[in-house]
C-alpha cells in the first residue's frame, strides 16, 4: 500500500513539473514574439511598473519620491482650486 501511495506522489509530481514546464515555455515564445528577435532594448536604472516606480539595485528611494512628489502635486491642486 506505501508503494502505491509512493508511485501516485511521484506521478503527481512529475505531472506538476511538465505542466510547469509548458507554462514556461509558452510564456518565453510569446515573449520573444511581442518584442521580436531583432529588437534593441533599453538597459534603464529605473521605471515605472504598476504604478510604483522600480530600480536596479531594488531599493524604495524612488517609489518614495514618486509618492511624496504624487502628493505634493495634489496638495498644489487642492490649493490652487480653493483659491479660484
């Protein structure tokens, strides 16, 4: 009975990696297919994904200035119009 239980685990596994497997591959093609194999990517420090602004070495300095720069610029906004 262990030796069946053993063989189904293994089984589901090696199912679980092939699917893995195939859901990788497919991402990478269609990868390489939005982009294109010629196409000439820009190496940047930082940029903007989601809203938050991300950097190379992962640190928060610029997500923070983005927020606190969002902010203040509200700030101005609301100012400026209760004063019109």
């Amino acid at each position: 009975m262990v030796e069946v239980a053993a063989v189904v685990v293994v089984v589901v596994v090696v199912v679980v990696v092939v699917v893995v497997v195939v859901v990788v591959v497919v991402v990478v093609v269609v990868v390489v297919v939005d982009i294109g194999v010629n196409a000439n990517l820009e190496l940047v420090d930082k940029f903007c994904y989601l809203g938050d602004m991300l950097s190379v070495n992962g640190d928060a300095d610029a997500v923070v200035e983005t927020r606190i720069r969002m902010g203040w610029n509200k700030f101005r906004q609301l100012v400026f119009t209760a004063y019109q």
